[in-house]
C-alpha cells in the first residue's frame, strides 16, 4: 500500500464550507434523492462532535446563516449527492428559501444521537405518500455506511461497531506506521503526488486572498503591524495568510479549500504554513511541496489516534504538528531526531487547546498553531526540545501522538457532551 496515496485520495479532498454541515448536507441530499419526493419529516442523529462543529458555523451561499439544520435541510432541497464536498456549491436563493420553509414548518429535527462514539450522521425522511429513505454516513465524512429506500436497500455495512465504522484499511496501516516511514513515504512523493498537492497549494491561496478583504482576525494581526506592534516578518505574514483563509471559510464564503484530514481549517494550517515558509526561506518547490505531503501524513496520522473529531483542536495540534514537521523536513531532511523534536515541541506547547465547535474564533485558533508550530519546528531544526522526562511527552513522536490520543479520547471523553450542553443552553435562553 502507498500510503501517501491513501491518505490523499481519502482525507484531502476540495470542500467549500465546513466539512461537518457540509457532510450533514450530504448525507441528507443521499436520502433525499432516494426518496425522490417533499418531504413530510426529516430526522437527523449526529454524533456530538458533528453537532458542536456545525452549531456556529456560516454555511455558504445563505448570506450568513448558520447550523446544521439549515445545512441538512439544503442538502433535502438540493438531493445532489453527485457533488460530494461542494455540494453547498450547488446551493443559491431559491434553495435557501426553499431550505427555510422546510425549518419554519418545523419538518426538520436533529439531535445528537445517544451512545455514539466516532463520526455518524444519519437521515431518516419520510415522503408526503408515507414513503421513506435512510442514510447513515459513518467513519469518515464521505463514507456512506447505509442507503435505503424503505424495505429497499442498496447499501449495508450494519452493525457499526460501536456505532462507528470500522477504520479503512489505510488508517489502519497509517496507526502502524512509524515516523521514518511517513518521511520516507513523503520524501518518494512522485509527480502525481505533487501536482495534486500544489493544486491545493493554489485553492487555498485564493481562500486567503478572499479572506483578505473580510474585518476579521487576518484584518487585525495586520492593524497590529500597522500600528508597529508587531512586525511584518515570516511569522506576522504566515499568521496573516492563514487566518485570512480560515476567516473566508468561517465566514460562509462561496469558495472551496483543500481539505486535510477531512477538514478544511486543518488543510489551511497543513498546507498554507510550509508553503509560506518553504518560499520565504526560498527552499526549493519541489522540496516544499514533499514537505506539504509530510504535513497531511502526520495530520492524519495523529487523528487516527485522537479521533475523527476529537474535543482538542485538529486544526491546530494535528495539523500544527504536521506543519512544523514540514518546515523541519524542508531544512532537515528526513532527519527523525529534528523531526521528533518539533513534534513533541508543539504538542507540549498546545495540546491541550479545547475544540468548541467551528465558527469565527476558529481563525484564532489557525493562528496559534501557526505560531507555535514555526516556533516548535525553529527549535527542532537547532536541535532543542522537549523530551521525555517532561509533562506527557515520550521517547519518540509515535509515543507522544499516542499519550495525546489517550488524553482526548479517554480522559476527555466527557468535555464533548459538556461543550454541547453549554452551546444547546445557550440557544434555548
């Protein structure tokens, strides 16, 4: 198995909007083009991570609307599911107004579904002739796991374990793979490799452009340079660039990024960062983009073990953690002392910044791990950092991914349905 490939075919794909109502859409516009006619009543269960993210977020093409019901409600209207993670694309007023008749006739309901640990969503329609449709997407935001139209069924990997679906076969070879083996497998990207990698490179560029023109956390980090509080450097312009791109994707805009570890904040962070390091330090392209390949590696290889939506940040511990590893890789080579370093360096620093759902603050976020993980990775490259008589951090970097998996899929297994808790008072006050 080529690892690298499996990763890129599976976890970086384009997505306009937040992937989690993106993937609630999705799954709604399987259903509903199953039913094939109105619906009387949707029925939506997402597991609490999916209903954090989505609670906060502006949904694209709805001029600042937010939420997952609207987003599932327009994925019924669109029943589009040919357009995968751009299915919001597809979306323009007449589905938006249609999407709100749906919700003020309250046809809509949603809930987070009891006992489920892992990524599901599930939409259960019932037509206005009493027929009805199903789809369960589990395990991944793509992966359809059920599909049926009443006693019809097309599609069935039931049970789920656990409500889940089991890991892909590359997630499981990504959980064994050691560090040197992810260098390895980036250092031997081949040309295929590359094109789609700078092709990611490029949508997420014209993100940050977009998010250029937004009063927004990109705005501000650049009033603080105007004002000579900070300085327009590497870091201040990395910084600027990142927020600004996750600023237009929280914001609802129409514009789609390359997406890491299935999430379009991390694919800003995994990408966006070596790229406007690797150039400003003016390292070779070829290199920079073998590096971005390291990036979506060990994105994806830490969220294997913190979980698909984990109550710590993704977009800035697992994908924070790739970006240092990057800009390491980009002066180091396949060096894993430096590499294990940087790693270790940032998880010490952030890991444990909480995840409250996507929505503005998230460009924030973007910024502290763009900080920290330049920060992390400059320490590395001059062989300092921290080690194992510290805190949680192991021997090796596949030692300390796996105590921060232990961290947030055990110890924190209660801070999720906390979180949502918070956020659901807050709507019914």
């Amino acid at each position: 198995m080529n690892i690298l490939k499996e990763v890129l075919k599976y976890q970086v794909y384009p997505a306009m909007g937040c992937t989690e109502p993106v993937s609630v859409a999705l799954c709604a516009a399987y259903a509903a083009k199953e039913l094939g006619e109105p619906i009387a009543r949707a029925d939506f269960k997402l597991d609490a991570g999916t209903y954090k993210n989505g609670m906060g977020v502006r949904i694209p093409n709805t001029d600042g609307e937010k939420g997952n019901l609207l987003a599932g409600a327009m994925g019924i209207v669109l029943a589009q599911p040919e357009l995968n993670m751009q299915i919001l694309g597809g979306a323009d007023k007449q589905t938006v107004a249609k999407a709100k008749e749906l919700l003020q006739a309250h046809r809509v309901h949603m809930e987070v579904a009891p006992d489920v640990h892992g990524f599901y969503i599930e939409a259960e329609l019932t037509g206005l002739s009493g027929k009805t449709a199903k789809c369960i997407i589990a395990g991944s935001h793509t992966e359809v796991v059920f599909l049926a139209q009443g006693q019809n069924v097309k599609i069935n990997q039931l049970p789920l374990e656990n409500n889940t679906q089991q890991a892909n076969e590359f997630k499981a070879s990504l959980k064994k793979a050691t560090l040197k083996e992810l260098l390895d497998a980036a250092d031997n990207a081949d040309e295929e490799d590359l094109a789609y990698i700078k092709k990611g490179v490029e949508m997420n560029l014209k993100a940050a452009e977009l998010g250029q023109a937004l009063q927004k956390v990109g705005f501000y980090i650049k009033e603080l340079v105007r004002k000579k509080l900070l300085q327009m450097d590497l870091i201040s312009s990395t910084k600027i660039l990142t927020a600004c791109a996750a600023d237009a994707r929280m914001d609802g805009q129409a514009v789609a990024v390359m997406s890491s570890g299935e999430s379009g904040n991390q694919g800003v962070v995994t990408i966006l960062v070596p790229w406007k390091v690797g150039k400003e330090m003016e390292v070779d392209e070829k290199t920079i983009l073998k590096s971005i390949a390291l990036s979506h590696l060990l994105n994806g290889y830490v969220k294997v073990f913190t979980g698909e939506l984990a109550p710590i940040c993704g977009c800035a511990i697992a994908a924070g953690v790739g970006a240092s590893a990057a800009i390491v890789y980009q002066q180091r080579g396949k060096c894993v002392p430096a590499v294990t370093l940087s790693i270790n360096n940032i998880i010490s620093d952030i890991g444990g910044m909480l995840c409250d759902g996507a929505k503005s603050g998230c460009a924030l976020k973007v910024v502290s791990s763009t900080d920290a993980a330049i920060r992390a990775a400059y320490m590395a490259i001059h062989d300092y950092g921290i080690t194992e008589v510290e805190g949680f951090v192991g021997k090796t970097a596949e030692e300390t991914i796996r105590n921060l998996g232990s961290i947030s899929s055990i110890g924190m297994r209660q801070v999720d349905p906390m979180i949502v808790d918070i956020m659901q008072e807050k709507c019914r006050q």
